[in-house]
C-alpha cells in the first residue's frame, strides 16, 4: 500500500501520483491511457485496453511424491486459474510419470498437452471463461448430481448392476464439473473486467457462489459413493428396507432440488421448506437402522453406507438451503 498526497490545479481538478512501480507492472508509459472507476468509497485505477496476460505455474515433478499428489498438484494449478502448467524435472520425466500426468488432464475441462520434452510438458488450458454461464453449470452439476443419486438407487432396487455402474461413471465424470466450477468462481473473484464483461455478480455473490459449489460437490460425492456401495451389494434387499431407502433418496432429491431452485432464487420460503424436510430424512434413517438387525443385505456394511451417505446429501442439501438464507439476506 502507498499514501499518497491529494493535489489540486488552479482549476479546481485534483492529482493523485501513480508509484512507477506500479506503472511498470500495469504495462504503462507517458501518455498512456487509464480509466477511473468508483465502487463503493475506492477509486479502481486500470489500464485501457490492456490484454490480460496469461496465468503460468511451474510444477517441479521431482517434489511429487505419488501419482496421487501430482494429480492433486495439476488439478489445483487449473482451479487456481493458471492457463499454463509446466511439469518439470531436473532429469528425465518417466514414461509412467507422463501417463499419470495425461490422465490428470483428462479429468479437467479444456486442458490438452501442448507440449511433451523429456525433462518437461507443457499443459495449457483453453477454456475461455467468457463460454460459461456460471449458474447454468451450477444447475448442471446439481441435477448431474441428482441423476447420479436417483439412477443408484433404482439400480439397487431392481438388481440393476449396469445401471448402478453407469451411475458410477457419471458421478466420476461429475468432479470435472466441480474443478470448473472452482475454476471460474476463482476467475470472476478475482477479475474485475472479467465480471464487468460478463455481466456476472458482485464479489459477494461470487463468494456465495462458491460455497455453494463446496455444498454441492460434497454431495456429488455422496452420490458417486452410493452408486459405488449399491454394486457392492450381491442380495436382493428387504422389500420394507428398500421402500424406506427409496422414499430416503426421492426426499434427499427433492431436497436438493429445491436449495438449488432456493439459492438460485432468493427464495426464503423454499430454503426453509428444505430444512424442514431433514426431519423426515433423520425418521427414515433411523427406521432403516432398526431393520438392520434383520441380517441379510440389510445388515451388510455396504447397505448401511449408502444409508449414511443418503443422509449425507440431505445434510449438504440443507447447507445449500442455509446458503440461499445468506444470500437472501445478503
């Protein structure tokens, strides 16, 4: 931060002197050209007509300890929003080490190995930010999300193990959705023109944003895992166990439904109604409890997670309806 003296003109203008540090770093020179803009109580000073210039993180290979973590490392370098990510080594990339980097990029929207060395590749990033609606793909990855919950459920239910499999695929496929979403939350956080441009939200919207795509993705998880548990499962399940787990699951869906449309929305009324119906989710869960004494799938630990996870999304679904709180009265 610099302070800097206000001084005025003989004919009634006032000066603010830029620190040429700053000149420097904004690309500026005499007779360059700023705009002036007033949010709030602060004066933003910008460049015209600069381009943006373009995010770049180097990721040191050698520092990775797993195939694990360089996933990790490349899936955060996307989220954070750098348009490049160059892998590095002091040495040689190994081959296993290069196959483990191509499947990473192939769980991130856009991204596409530009350039491949032996001691370096190159992944950039070719999603323009400009493409997306960000409540549109919010409302995409809720109802990808439900789809994945319901289909599990119904594969459960009818011994259907390709159908639950399926589930499965979509549920993993779905986390792409959640690191874009990250992505341009982070992007519109950060970029003042970018939101200008886009006609997108205040910051204070953004951030709500983000926590409700953290509310979703945890219940993508969820539903990723009960399709998981739900091919777990080799009995046929209780007739009275799988009515409960049904109406369990159609409530949770409803639920979650219902938050997005509350978030979305603004909507009081809505929010509180999702609240509400956690009662009759906690009544089922424990119902289902009961009949686990009956031994058979019912008793097996695989029916007794998808139960927990169920519970699970109702929990976020109402995180998500506390979020449309906030933000109605926001």
């Amino acid at each position: 931060m610099e302070i800097r003296k206000v001084q005025s003109t003989k004919l009634g203008t006032f000066l603010v002197t830029i620190p040429k540090e700053w000149v420097s770093h904004m690309g500026l020179a005499k007779g360059g050209h700023v705009s002036l803009e007033l949010e709030g109580t602060d004066v933003v000073v910008s460049p015209v007509n600069k381009r943006p210039s373009t995010q770049s993180r180097p990721l040191d290979i050698d520092k990775v300890k797993d195939r694990k973590m360089l996933e990790l490392s490349i899936g955060s370098s996307y989220v954070q929003g750098h348009d490049i990510t160059e892998v590095v080594s002091k040495g040689k990339i190994l081959p296993e080490q290069k196959r483990w980097i191509r499947e990473a990029v192939d769980n991130l929207v856009g991204v596409e190995v530009a350039e491949e060395y032996s001691n370096k590749v190159v992944l950039q990033n070719l999603v323009d930010p400009r493409m997306f609606d960000l409540d549109q793909t919010m409302r995409k990855f809720s109802e990808s999300s439900v789809a994945v919950l319901r289909d599990a459920v119904s594969g459960l239910s009818a011994g259907d193990k390709v159908l639950a499999q399926d589930a499965i695929e979509r549920g993993f496929q779905s986390t792409k959705l959640y690191r874009l979403l990250m992505r341009l939350s982070l992007q519109f956080l950060r970029n003042r023109k970018l939101r200008d441009e886009m006609k997108v939200y205040a910051v204070d919207d953004i951030v709500m944003r983000m926590m409700a795509i953290k509310d979703l993705g945890r219940s993508a998880y969820y539903s990723y895992r009960t399709a998981q548990h739900a091919t777990e499962i080799e009995d046929r399940v209780d007739s009275a166990a799988m009515k409960a787990v049904k109406k369990m699951a159609a409530t949770t869906a409803s639920m979650q439904e219902q938050a997005f449309d509350g978030f979305i929305n603004q909507d009081l009324g809505t929010a509180s109604s999702v609240i509400d119906q956690m009662d009759e989710v906690r009544r089922l869960y424990q119902d289902l409890h009961g009949l686990s004494s009956k031994g058979g799938a019912v008793s097996s630990l695989p029916f007794g997670l998808i139960v927990r996870d169920i519970r699970g999304i109702a929990g976020y679904a109402v995180a998500l309806a506390d979020d449309a709180v906030l933000a109605s009265l926001g």
